[in-house]
C-alpha cells in the first residue's frame, strides 16, 4: 500500500510538471514571437509581419483552448522565476497584450518612416521623386503599413472574439491615414491657432491651401500609391478619393473651430457657403470626389443657418432704409438721353432693391436645399418687395389727399425726373415728373421681377413648390408656398429637395412662377400710378377749360367765324401749355402708357366739350363753327402730339362726339359732307326736321344720322344739339320734347302692383317728393309705359324688389335698402346709373349699394335729414316720429337694432330741424350733436367706419380745451395784417394770399410801391347778391379778382363774428357755402376766427378743422378742380389777410 501511495504522489507531481512545462512553452512561444517582431522592425519589415501575423495565430488559438488557463492560475504561476518575462494573471491576457503592443511598435515605425520618406520627397507639396532612396523607402514603408493593415483587417474577426479590435471595418487604407497627418498637422499650425492666418472671415485662406496641396500630391496619388495599393492584398480602392475622404475631416474641423465667430456675424455664413461650394465644385469636377457634400454638411447646422437668413434679412432691410431715408430716394438715376423711350429708367430706390435682392439670389444659389433657398426668399428678399409697394402706395395716398389746385396755384415744382426748362417752368409737369418717378421705380422692378421669375435659380424652386403642393393635394395652391414655411418638416423638405421632379396634375401652375404674385402686385401698383397721371393731367386741362365751359356768346350773330382762324380766346392759354406738357410727358412713360393717358385725356375732353358745351348751351352758325375750330385745334394738338409708332398705328378717332357735335352746330351736315356711299342725300333743312321730329322714333332718327355719317352721336343728343340751334326750316319742337332733354326736371313716378302693401315697404325720404301710382299688376307693363313716356324715368315697386326703367338702358333691378340712394342719384346727379361703379354690387340678381345705408329718425313735420349730393348722404332708410317734446333714444334704439341687417348697426341718427344726433345703438345714453354744416362729414366718417359716436364725443371735448388757445370769447381780439387791434365800426378788406401773391408783393414793395396799387391784380373776398334763389340767401361770400367788399365785426355774447353790412357772415345748412343773413348764427353755423402769430387771419368751420371755401369768379389759367365723379369744383384753399379800410 506504501508503494502505491508512492507511485501515486510521484504521478501527481509528473502531471503538475507536464503542465507547467506546456504553460511555460506556450509563454516562451510568445515571447519569442514578440522578439522577432521587435527586432525586425527596422532590419526586416516582412520578417516583423510574419512574426505579428504568428503573434495574432497564437492569440487565436489560445482564445479557444482553455487547458492551460487552470494551471495559470495555481501554483505553476509561483514557479516561475522572479527574473522572467512579467507573467499576468493568465495567458490569454498577456497574449492580448503582447499583440496589441507590436501592432502599436510596428505602425508607428512604419509610419515614422513613411513620413521620413515623404518629407524627402516634398509631401505635401510639390512632390519631387528624383531621389531613388527616398522612394524606394517610401514603398518599403508604404508596403509594411498596407501588409500590417492586410493582416490586422484579415483577423479582425478572431480579434474580435478575444474582445480586441485594432482596426474598425471602415477604417480608411493604413498608409493614407498617415499621409494625411501632414496635412492635418499643417491645417492646425496654420489656420487653428493665434496665428493671423487664422481667420474665421477668410476662408478661402484655407480652403485655397487644401485644394493647392491636393494639386502638388493627387498626381503622385494617381501614378505612384494607386500603383503600390493595386500590388497589395488590400481591396482595390481609388486612392485619389480615398485620401480626399481623409482631408475632409480636416475642413468640418475648421468650420467648427470658426462657428462662433459665425453665429456672431451671420454675413460671413453666407462667403463661407460660397467659398465651400467653389471648394466642392473643384473636388468633384476635377478630382472625381464622389463623397457627400461638405456644403450640405455645413448648412445641415440649423442655429447656423437662421443666423444666416437673420443676417440677410438685417442687412436688406438696412441698406433699404437707408436709401428710402435719403432725400430724393425717387431720383431717377440717369438722364432721359441715355436710355430708350421704351426702357424702364431706375431711380436710386428702385435700382437698390433689385441689387440687393439680385445679391441674396446670387450668395444663395449655390445652397443645395431647395427649402433653405425658398427660406431665403421668402425672409430676406419678398419683404423689401413689399416695404417698397408699402412706401410707394404711401406716397400715391399722400399725393391723393393734395387738390392739384392747389398745387397749380402754390407754384410747388419739386421736380424730380425732368430737368428740362420747360418742365422747370410747369408745376403740373414737375407733378407728373414726380409720378413718373414712381411708375419707372415700378416698372424698373417689375421687369426685373419678370426676369428673376424666368431664371433657372428660381424656375427650379417653383418646381419644388409645384411638386410639394402635388403631393400635398389637388386644392393646394402652389402660390401659398409661403404660408407657415417656418414650420416645414423633414417631409417637406424631401419633397422639395428631390432633383427629379414628377410630372403634375395641373400642369398650369408651370406656367406661373415664384415671383408671379409680387409681378402682379407691381403691374397694379404701377396702373394704379398710370390712373393718377391720366386723372391729374385730364383735372389739370378740363379745370383750364372752366372758363370756356361758361362763355355765352355761342349764340351772338354777326361774328364771321370764317374770317378769324384763331381759336376761342379761352382756349389761347391752355393750347401751348397743354402741348409742352405732353412732349415733357412723352419722355417721361413708355410709349403704351403714353398712348393710354392720350386716349383718356382725349375721351375727357371728347365727354367735356360734348356734355359741358355742346349740349349745354344755344348756338348760332358762327358759334357753331367757332366750336369746329375749337375742336379742330385740340383734335390737332392731340393727334401731333407724338411720332412714337405705338400711337400713330393706333386706329382710334380722336374726339370724335365732338367733332360730330362741331358739324351739326356748324351746319355742315349735308350731301356733300355725307359719306359716299350715302345713297340717300338729305338737305340740311330736311335732316333737322326729321331728326326732331315728335313722331320720329329713336330707331328712325339713328338711321338718319347713320346716312349723314354720324355713328357715336346718340338720337337724343342729335335732338338736343338741333334743338339748341339754328337750323334753317327746322321747326321748333313742342314744348313736351323739349321738356324732355331734362329728365331730371320730372317729379319722380313709382308704380306700385295692387298686390303691394305700402305700409310694409321700408321707408324713403325720396317719397316726399315722389308721385305714388297704384296699377293692375295683370294688365299694367313696364315696357310698354316707358314706350309712351321715352323721356322719362320711373319705377316699379314690386314684392321683393323695384325696377328702374330708362330710356338710356335696360330695366334694372335693385333691393330696397338701397332706394333712397338710387332715387336721389339719378333725380339730382345723374342721368344715367353708372352700375360699373365699385359703390355698386349685385347680390342675388338685384344691384344695390355696397355700403350699407343709415337708419334715420326723423320728425315727420320738417323732416330734412341727409338731403344733400353726396351719395352717402342720400344713403339712407327712414322711420319718422311725431313727438316733439320727448325722443326715447332706447326706444328708437330698440327700433335700431331690429334693422340691423338693413342698415349700418353701430350707430342711429335722429333728427328734429337743424339739429341731428348721432346715437350708439348698443348703448343709446351715448349720443353726439352736430348741425347740418358738418352732418356730411359726421355721418360719413361714422359710416365708414373712421370713428364710433364716442370718438366725436371726446373729438369735441379735445377742440373745446384747444379753442381756448385761439379764443372765440371776450378774450379773442381779431387783429389786422399789421398787428392792430380791430373793434366794432372798423371796415376792413379781406384778401386772398397765395404764395405767388406774396413773393409779387414783397417785391413790389422792395421797387418802392405801396400795396394798393396792385389791387386790380389780387384775389379778394366779396358778396354778391342771389335773393333769386330764394328767401333767406340775400348774399353769398365769394373769391373775386380786382374786387373787394369791406366787411366789419360784431361781438355778440362774447363771441366775435364776421359781419357784411350790418349782417352776419355764416355757413349754409348745407355746409358747403358760405352765406350772409341777418339772423345770428347758430352753433353748427357759425365761421370760427383766429389769428396767427404771421399776421394772417385763417376761417374755418365750427367744430370742425376744414377751412371755409369761397367760390371763385376768376378768368384763365388756374383755381380749378375736377372731383372724384367728374364734376367742376369751386373750392379754394387760401391765406387771408385782413386790411382796415
């Protein structure tokens, strides 16, 4: 048993030696691995990587035999010698180690001779390979890297499962890697230190030293390593691009470095994004570089971005403030002779917006997202579009609120486009001038506008746009791309951001554009431009015409028209001025708008000379041939104005009423004058008779003038003109046609159907002076009642509607809520309803008012309320009452409010004789009085919604404090020009100032001249008496030349008024003229008084900052306006001051 045991003991100790020799030679293959590697590295490079690919086998092996690693942890490991290799806590470990320590030796070696060799040879600039050694060291080193990197790729996956990795799978080439460094080094010395060369505003600096060190190595590249990586194991790789993957790195760590230098000065994003897509454009168009884009990389940053759409937006709107805040920003820029007639000539402003636009579109064009583009656009460069039509339509409304009668008197030039004598001397051609200005500015953009929108920068964002609103939906309007594109998400963005765009559903959105919206915006802005040129030039020449408009001696015989070539004497001014301001004009606008404002100044004067003159006055045959001259000479005038091609092919007759109207007055209507094809010659006598016959019909009189040649003639106003003159053998009409040519003389008609119910038709305030007609409804027609009555106008009160019958068109319908209105107009303004007009709309079949009518209470005794020729005025409904001592305003409100669907909601006026209320519907308690001075204004102010009953309430209470200031109580003193004091029983003259007037009187009185002299040249105030038109309006205040009334003042209850022999000087009830009666003055009648500190005396309304308005007696040139609706104003605007006699 003892031998056994022995035997036993000695087996346990063989195997404990057994073990611990195989650990100790598995140890000692290591270490020998380890040492050939090591001693190869620099002797012999393919002995080091066979020893490392052995070093790497053993680690392989051992990572799957797990036999010795028992005796690795017992007592084998405290057997070794102290003076060993140092032994780690198993094999496996050290193992690991012992590889990861010579992959570590050997690439830096090898790469430390590799970039010894490169540095021989010039790496990284110009290459220079006429060493041998050098580039023989150079492959010897490039061909260790690229075996190491062979072989440590090769067994990534058994390194992988020892839980060591030394190389990722898309790790570039070994021997590129290193290369590169030299780049990266060279970047980070020069261009990411404190060096000046490190400048985050320049980056081509950088950018220009990476593309140059890739032109000095890409050919050594392309020839030499691409040669040596094709006769390595490696997989085949361009070496060209693969190193320019590497550089890149190089280029996002520069951008990074520099971001916060961007995020404070965005303007720089915008040359960095330029120089990289230079830098991009270089790389794959002359090295091949097939990588993602640095540039989309760079913009992908969204903080980055916004900084610099936030940049672009400051920087645009900065540069356009500073031009709009010049002082003549609608200069134009160069003079007439340096571009075309038909150019657009910029002025400074219009010329700043499209460069700074231009210059955006040009630093975004080379973004590659077609979202960040249409960011761009829609931030930086729409708002100065639209800042320039906001201050451009500012300026036509600043220009609109000026009468140009004003302009005319006050000489005020302010040329801007023209520098020529002739325009210097025409204030109206500086006005036009200045106008043109505009129309160029809009025009000059918009052709730049229409360019953009055809450019391949912008047809491929409208594309975009085209595309996402495809997919969006067949209702989305690719015009509303703008709308909420802040908030576009990552599916917007692809959607705009694909380069290949699908072909679309509505395939009219292509025909359109990005800029098709702002170029529609322009062209309306710049017709709107071209309409007030047309309005200004035809109220300019038809103002000059007033005092032909009034000449009364067309009728005088004895004047032989055929002896005097001139034209009227009236007409001598007007002719040479009128031809200098359209040859200014022609230089001024485009040979179409040109031709335009021709047509409409022609088609004025053709309406004015037919409806002011011919038609509204007797002439005799001398008369009547005046009137030919006349209109020959401006026909003339009109048709020479131009040789531009544009006009003269342009087939339109000019004046052509006119000139028809000149042959009937002249009598020259007769077969010689007739066409040629006229086949039935009538003699003058003949034609007359049957043009005015009674019982010719309007079809039988059209035929007649058609055979005389007369087409644009109407046969009533073929009646008319025959009737006013002197035909020989016409007899003249009964005195019914006669009657006739005044429709609006004829007491209105309604027929009202049986079937009607008068008491539930709203009221009218046209029915007090209306004749009421009960018909049959079976028997009784319209048609056939205007037959026998064809002069005439009438209506027809039907269930839901009233019909307006005419002789000058067809029936028209028209809701209720709008009679009043349209009653009023046509029996006091008009003869025809111009249903063309934007104050019309046709709701539901039947036409009436767009703005909604007023609800008037009125006291059913003396109800006057609203009469007047304004249209607003006569827009109204009414409810009368009959109480004269109480008005329950809540009552009446509670009627109000009943009606809100007919009339105007927010407010209610209430009327007893000359006192009006305006009443809150909602709250009645609040209430405002005014008189009939300023009713028109007050109620249209409300109406239109410029104010509520509570702002004239606080209106008033403001003017009352100021009033104090300029004093109508004991304590105003009415003052002479000279500063004297004037008192009751002082006579004084009132003068009318002008700016002209003063310059002329200051410098008669440097010439040694007294004043007095020059009365028969100065406007003066005067009266006149007009006791014709009724009792009450003995006098009437008015502006005259040569003559002067004295007037004086009274005090009368500490308030001063102005008196005319021994009667005061007070607005009409109508509030447009001013009247002399001897009552004194009530509230809303009175003329408020003050003083300046100057010396001149200013008149104005009460409670009210218009200035009082004279009619003006005055021959020639000048003071004369046509309003809104063509009419001739009287009103005139001036300084007065106040001369004791």
């Amino acid at each position: 048993m003892d031998l056994v045991a022995t035997l036993a003991t000695e087996l346990q100790s063989y195997d404990k030696l057994s073990r611990a020799k195989t650990y100790i030679d598995a140890l000692l293959e290591v270490e020998q691995a380890k040492q050939s590697a090591r001693q190869s590295l620099s002797t012999n490079p393919q002995g080091m990587l066979s020893a490392y690919s052995k070093l790497i086998a053993i680690l392989a092996a051992r990572s799957s035999n797990e036999s010795l690693e028992p005796l690795a942890s017992g007592s084998a490991t405290s057997d070794c010698s102290a003076d060993g290799p140092p032994q780690p806590s198993n094999l496996l470990e050290y193992t690991k180690q012992s590889v990861q320590e010579i992959w570590s030796e050997a690439n830096k070696a090898a790469a430390s001779a590799q970039s010894e060799s490169l540095g021989k040879l010039g790496w990284p600039a110009k290459m220079d390979l006429s060493s041998a050694a050098a580039v023989g060291a150079f492959d010897s080193s490039f061909s260790t890297l690229a075996g190491l990197d062979h072989i440590t790729r090769a067994a990534s996956d058994a390194l992988a499962r020892c839980g060591l990795t030394l190389r990722d799978g898309d790790a570039p080439p070994l021997p590129l890697e290193h290369m590169a460094r030299a780049v990266d080094i060279r970047m980070r010395y020069h261009f990411e230190s404190a060096r000046t060369t490190s400048r985050a505003d320049k980056p081509e600096w950088w950018l220009s030293q990476v593309l140059g060190m890739l032109r000095n190595i890409v050919p050594f590249l392309e020839s030499h390593v691409q040669r040596l990586f094709n006769g390595t194991a490696l997989p085949q790789i361009d070496a060209r691009n693969e190193f320019i993957r590497l550089v890149l790195p190089v280029v996002h760590r520069k951008l990074v470095h520099d971001r916060p230098e961007y995020m404070r000065n965005g303007l720089v994003i915008a040359h960095v994004v330029h120089e990289l897509a230079d830098f991009e454009h270089t790389l794959r168009d002359v090295y091949f570089y097939d990588g993602p884009s640095v540039l989309g990389q760079f913009l992908a940053d969204s903080a980055l971005f916004s900084a610099w759409v936030e940049a672009e937006r400051a920087n645009a709107v900065e540069s356009y403030m500073q031009t709009i805040a010049e002082s003549n920003p609608f200069e134009l820029v160069y003079e007439d002779d340096m571009l075309g007639a038909d150019d657009a000539k910029p002025s400074r402003l219009a010329e700043k917006v499209v460069l700074v636009i231009e210059d955006i579109a040009e630093r975004y064009a080379v973004v590659p997202s077609c979202m960040q583009r249409l960011q761009l656009l829609s931030t930086a460069q729409f708002p100065i579009l639209i800042a320039l039509v906001e201050d451009i339509e500012g300026e036509i409304d600043e220009f609109s609120r000026i009468s140009l009668a004003f302009i005319r008197d006050a000489g005020i030039t302010n040329a801007i486009a023209s520098k020529s004598t002739a325009a210097a001397q025409s204030p109206l051609v500086s006005q036009l001038a200045r106008l043109t200005s505009w129309y160029q500015t809009i025009w000059y953009v918009e052709e730049a506008a229409d360019d953009w929108n055809n450019s391949p920068t912008y047809v491929d964002m409208w594309a975009a746009v085209c595309q996402r609103a495809a997919a969006l939906g067949r209702n989305t309007d690719p015009r509303d791309w703008r709308m909420n594109c802040d908030e576009w998400s990552d599916a917007d963005r692809t959607l705009l951001d694909e380069t290949t765009h699908q072909s679309f559903a509505n395939d009219d959105w292509l025909d359109g554009g990005i800029w098709e919206r702002s170029i529609a915006t322009l062209r309306d802005l710049k017709q709107r431009v071209l309409d007030i040129i047309s309005r200004a030039i035809n109220k300019d020449v038809v103002g000059q015409l007033r005092a032909y408009r009034k000449k009364s001696n067309w009728a005088v015989e004895g004047i032989d028209a055929n002896a005097d070539t001139d034209v009227s004497i009236e007409l001598s001014g007007l002719l040479p001025e009128l031809s200098s301001v359209l040859v200014a004009l022609e230089m001024m606008v485009p040979s179409l708008a040109f031709s335009l404002l021709l047509r409409r100044l022609a088609t004025e004067l053709d309406t004015f000379l037919v409806e002011r003159v011919a038609l509204a006055h007797s002439f005799s045959q001398c008369g009547g041939r005046q009137f030919a001259k006349d209109v020959g000479a401006l026909s003339q005038l009109l048709s020479s104005s131009t040789s531009r091609e544009a006009t003269k092919k342009s087939k339109q007759r000019v004046l052509p009423k006119s000139k028809e109207c000149a042959l009937v007055l002249a009598n020259s209507l007769d077969s010689t004058t007739a066409p040629a094809e006229n086949d039935m010659p009538l003699s003058l006598a003949e034609w007359g008779t049957a043009v005015v016959s009674p019982d010719a019909s309007d079809r039988e009189t059209e035929l007649v003038l058609k055979k005389l040649g007369i087409s644009t003639l109407s046969a009533k106003e073929a009646r008319t003109l025959v009737v006013s003159s002197e035909f020989p053998g016409t007899p003249m009409p009964p005195a019914t046609a006669v009657k006739a040519k005044k429709p609006y003389l004829l007491k209105p008609t309604l027929y009202v159907h049986d079937y009607i119910n008068l008491a539930s038709v709203q009221k009218c305030l046209e029915d007090r002076r209306s004749d009421f007609v009960t018909v049959d409804s079976t028997t009784f027609s319209g048609e056939l009642e205007l037959e026998s009555r064809p002069y005439e106008r009438f209506f027809v009160l039907e269930q839901d509607h009233f019909t307006l019958f005419s002789h000058y068109h067809a029936p028209v319908k028209f809701g209720y809520k709008s009679r009043n209105a349209i009653m009023a107009h046509l029996w006091k303004d008009a003869w025809i309803l111009d249903l063309t007009s934007t104050k019309f709309v046709e709701v539901d079949g039947l036409w009436q008012l767009e703005q909604q009518p007023v609800l008037c209470f009125a006291f059913g005794q003396d109800a006057d309320t609203l009469q007047s020729s304004y249209l607003i005025d006569d827009n109204t409904i009414h409810e009368y009452y009959e109480s004269t001592t109480t008005m329950d305003m809540a009552e009446l409100a509670t009627v109000a409010q009943g009606k809100a669907d007919l009339c105007v909601s927010h407010f209610f006026v209430v009327n007893h004789g000359k006192e009006y209320w305006a009443v809150d519907t909602k709250d009645p308690s609040i209430s405002y009085a005014f008189g009939p001075s300023t009713k028109t204004r007050t109620i249209s102010r409300l109406a239109d919604g410029l104010v509520t009953v509570q702002a004239l309430i606080d209106e008033e209470s403001l003017q009352a404090s100021t009033n104090a200031h300029t004093g109508q109580s004991s304590k105003f003193t009415l003052r002479d020009i000279n500063g004297e004091e004037v008192v009751e029983g002082d006579r004084f003259v009132l003068q009318i100032l002008s700016d002209q007037d003063e310059d002329e009187d200051n410098e008669h009185h440097e010439n040694g001249g007294d004043g007095r002299s020059m009365l028969s040249n100065k406007d003066w105030v005067g009266a006149f008496n007009r006791s014709h038109i009724g009792p009450g309006k003995e006098f009437m205040a008015y502006g005259s030349v040569g003559h002067a009334d004295c007037f004086g003042m009274a005090v009368v209850d500490d308030i001063t008024y102005l008196t005319f022999e021994g009667q005061f000087v007070q607005i009409e009830d109508n509030g447009s003229s001013t009247v002399v009666l001897p009552e004194t003055p009530s509230k809303h009648n009175r003329i408020h008084l003050a003083c300046s500190d100057d010396g001149f005396t200013a008149l104005s309304r009460w409670g009210a900052k218009v200035p009082i308005v004279f009619e003006w007696i005055k021959t020639g040139c000048g003071f004369f306006s046509v309003d809104e609706e063509g009419y001739y104003s009287i009103d005139y605007y001036a300084k007065l001051r106040l001369i004791k006699v």
